[in-house]
C-alpha cells in the first residue's frame, strides 16, 4: 500500500511538472504575440499619426525625402522644391521600412545625406519636421541638421538629435529644445513642431514634450544634414526613412484631432 502511495506521489509529481512546463511555455508564446501586438499597434498608430500630419500640411511641404530610390546616390524630393539630397560615405539601402514597402537608408556605415541651401528650407517661426527612425544604438548622434553650428550651440538652427530623442530649435536669442529617451531596434516617429514661441516633440502620435522660447525668428544659409552634423561628426547607427519638412505649424485643432484619433487607436489596442 505505502509502495502504491509512493508511486502514486511522484506519478503526480511528474504531472505537476509537466503541467509547470506546459504553463511556462505557453506565457512566454502569450506574451511574445503581445509584445508584437503592442508593437504592431504602436507602429501603426505612428504611421496613421504621420499620414495625418501629411494630410495637415502637406499643401506646405517645403521637403519629402521617401528614400524610396533604393539605389544610387540621390535622395529624390517629392515636394517638388527640388531639394535633392546627394548620398556620401558609407551607406545601404534596406528593405526594413516602417511601411513595409520601398526603402528606408542604412546610415550605420558613417552615410549621410547632404541637402544645398534653399529657401524653402530657412524657416523662422511656424514649420513641421518630421521622421522615421530605426535606431540600434543611443550614444550620440545627430539625425537631421539644418544650421551652421551642432545643435547644442547657440548659432540658428534646428533638427533632431540626442542620447535619446531631442526636438531641437534655435535662434539667435536662445537655445530651447524638448526631450524623451528613445528606444533600439524599432521604428519610431518624430515630429517636432515651432509654434511662435513654443515647440512640441511628438513620439508615435503622443505629444511628449513642450518647450517655451521667446526672441527673433531665425534663418540660415547652411546645408541640411540628414544623419550627421554639419561638422561631420556624430553619424547615428539607424535606419531613417520618410523625412519631412513642412513650412507650416500644425494648429491646435489639428494637433488635437491627429492626437486623439491615436489615442483611440491605442485604447483598442489595449495600450
């Protein structure tokens, strides 16, 4: 009877075991398909976000690069300003785009892509950037520059930058920018907004952060650096795509209305 017993307790045992197992392996696929979903959902939200702002201002687009040559050395723009990029260093074209389809640019060889002086892209106090990135590693790094000077420094200018994410516009009378940590290995959008005196940095369709300034407008006669400096330095490891620049500041409304369509978009995703 006690040898029955025993034989019973560790066959339940094993049961148990194997039922542990099975558990085990069935959270980690549950939890896996969830963090895609969430990702899949964040994404999407990103790319609604970014047709909306597109819709918004896109009669004021002074800059479209889609990247979307997917060979050669020219960085088309679509907004018809003849704002064309010319590609140097070291760079790739990927078929890892937040669309899934044409290209985005693999800057992680030191690329960049260098666009001339033009008027349409010297903007004072109202405009819209816009980007996709895809970064693999936060050391620092410039992902679009337009001024005669890093981003850090005091001269006119704006862009992206960070150990992170940064919305960064200058002008002669201060240095204001907004920030929020990024993370690796995923598509994010950015938009950065100059209203007046104040800028927004949007993350996904998310209003992130806000940042006031006061002073004069600014404009400048420098390139436009996408993924470097205008020193040469600080080259993100990254994937960029659908890099925008719109003359125009999204108002309040739209800001609203784009904000709470991805909002809604999240809540049903379960976000």
């Amino acid at each position: 009877m006690n040898k029955r017993s025993n034989y019973r307790q560790a066959f339940t045992l094993i049961e148990l075991l194997v039922v542990i197992s099975i558990i085990s392996l069935l959270s980690s696929v549950v939890l896996s398909s969830l963090n895609s979903a969430r990702d899949k959902a964040r994404v999407t939200a990103g790319k609604q976000f970014d047709s909306g702002v597109h819709r918004a201002a896109g009669d004021s687009a002074a800059a479209i690069w889609d990247f979307d040559e997917c060979a050669g050395t020219v960085a088309a723009d679509r907004s018809g300003n003849g704002n064309i990029g010319t590609l140097t260093g070291t760079y790739s074209w990927s078929a890892n785009t937040p669309y899934g389809r044409g290209c985005s640019l693999d800057v992680s060889g030191a690329g960049y892509v260098l666009v001339p002086d033009s008027s349409s892209l010297d903007l004072a106090d109202n405009f819209t950037v816009s980007m996709w990135i895809y970064l693999r590693s936060t050391a620092s790094a410039v992902f679009l520059h337009k001024g005669d000077s890093l981003l850090n420094g005091a001269a006119p200018s704006y862009g992206f930058n960070g150990n992170g994410f940064m919305f960064i516009a200058y002008n002669a009378q201060n240095a204001p920018y907004i920030a929020q940590g990024g993370d690796t290995n995923v598509w994010k959008h950015f938009v950065g907004v100059v209203s007046g005196g104040t800028r927004y940095l949007y993350i996904d369709g998310k209003l992130v952060s806000t940042s006031a300034s006061s002073g004069n407008s600014w404009n400048n006669s420098s390139a436009l650096n996408i993924a470097r400096s205008p020193a040469g330095s600080y080259s993100p490891n990254a994937l960029i795509d659908e890099v925008r620049v719109y003359a125009k500041t999204l108002t309040a409304s739209e800001v609203g209305r784009l904000f709470a369509e991805a909002r809604n978009r999240e809540v049903l995703a379960g976000r």
